[in-house]
C-alpha cells in the first residue's frame, strides 16, 4: 500500500516547494523527522547539508509563523515580536525540531515563554516547564 507522499512523487510533475515539504511531513512520527532531509534532498536534487538548511529553514519559518500568531492574539504588535525573537535561541529550536528532538508544538510553548519572560519577568508556568 502506498502512502500519499509515494502518490505525490508518482505524478508527471513533480511538487517542489513547501507544499513538498508539507507532503512529506503529515502524518510523521517525531522519530521519522531525521529522515525528511533525505526527501528533501531527492525532491530537490541537492546535497543532504544543503536539504538539512531547507528542512530546518522549514521548520524556523513554521515556528515563527506559530509564534507570531498567539503574541499577536496576546496583545504584541509585529514590531515588539520582532524586538523580542531577536533575543531568544529560535534557530536551535527549529534545528531541534528539525532533527526530531522536539515537537513544533513544544518548541513554540518554549520560546512563547521566553518572549513573555522578556516582557513582564520570569513567570514559572507548569506546563511549559515539562518541555525543559
């Protein structure tokens, strides 16, 4: 039985882009999450370093997008979001997510947490310490 990815690759044109991306990553387990670099890398014709920046450009853009959404719907302006996130280790984050260590989900909870922390003071919250 084929999955719908394989489905994706069997039509005469070939996906490209996010929408690829996105293919590859529905329905995945975290543990998979290493091996979409290697999609990529095929999907894109390049090497797997250069897949791997795709994959974790993927996932920054997702994470940022994610964490722009809920400062916003809290009251943050785009320019105090973008003063903030300057602060905070997204990359890592992202990369992590990239290498199936953490959930998007996760790392977003974290870094929402770190931008709040920068605006009103180190707050404790016990569900966003389970991710640390």
């Amino acid at each position: 039985m084929q999955n719908s990815s394989d489905d994706a690759y069997d039509r005469s044109v070939k996906i490209k882009g996010r929408t690829a991306i996105d293919i590859e990553h529905k329905n995945i387990l975290t543990e998979d999450e290493k091996r979409i670099s290697n999609k990529i890398s095929s999907i894109y014709g390049v090497d797997l370093e250069e897949a791997k920046e795709i994959h974790l450009n993927y996932h920054l853009y997702r994470i940022s997008s994610f964490l722009f959404d809920r400062a916003r719907k809290h009251g943050m302006t785009y320019s105090m979001f973008q003063n903030r996130i300057s602060n905070t280790n997204i990359i890592e984050h992202a990369y992590g997510v990239s290498q199936g260590e953490m959930i998007e989900m996760a790392a977003v909870d974290k870094l929402y947490k770190e931008l709040c922390s920068l605006e009103y003071g180190a707050k404790e919250d016990r569900y966003i310490s389970f991710y640390s």
